[in-house]
C-alpha cells in the first residue's frame, strides 16, 4: 500500500511538474507574441491570451483523458487477477473462498 500511494505522489508531482513547465512556457510564448506583434489593443491581447489558453487546457485535458484510458486496462487485469485468485487465497488462510463470499 506504501509504495502504491509514493508511486501515485510520484506521479502527481511529474504531473505537476509539467504542468508549471507547461505555464511557464506559456507565460514566454505570450510574452513573446506581446513583444513581436505591433501594438495590439489591450482587447485583442486579452483575447488572444484566453485563446491560447483554451488550446492549452484542451491538449492538456486529452492528455490526461488518454492517461485514465491506458490505465483502465491495468485496473481491469488487476481487477481479474484479483477475482481469479481468491480460490487460492482461501485455501492459503484455510477458508473456503466461494463467490461472493466475504470476510
């Protein structure tokens, strides 16, 4: 269970990680384009900025729905994994596992 939940802090904190990066990066991009492009009305820069930010967070929103799906599938082998083992689990703690049955 330990090292379940460290592994999930670990990933958050990747995640988190990239996600300040990916601000970051934005935070440039927008600096940047405030810089190059002529005198944009302060309308237009707002505008633009939330824009941007709308395909930011959609890319990242099929990212992380594209995460949940490739790990459903680890859920589910663990989840059959689990169920096909508990006849085993049962003769080990000298129980009779039958289906259904609860501690």
């Amino acid at each position: 269970m330990t090292d379940t939940r460290s592994t999930g802090q670990e990933i958050q904190t990747e995640v988190l990680g990239a996600v300040r990066k990916s601000e970051e990066m934005l935070a440039d991009a927008m600096k940047l384009w405030a810089d190059t492009v002529q005198s944009p009305k302060p309308e237009e820069f707002v505008a633009g900025a939330y824009d941007f930010a709308e395909q930011m967070l959609i890319s990242q929103r099929k990212l992380a729905e594209s995460w949940l799906e490739a790990t459903r599938s680890q859920r589910k082998f663990t989840e059959s994994w689990l169920e096909a083992t508990k006849p085993l689990l049962g003769a080990v703690n000298g129980t009779a596992a039958t289906k259904g049955a609860t501690r």
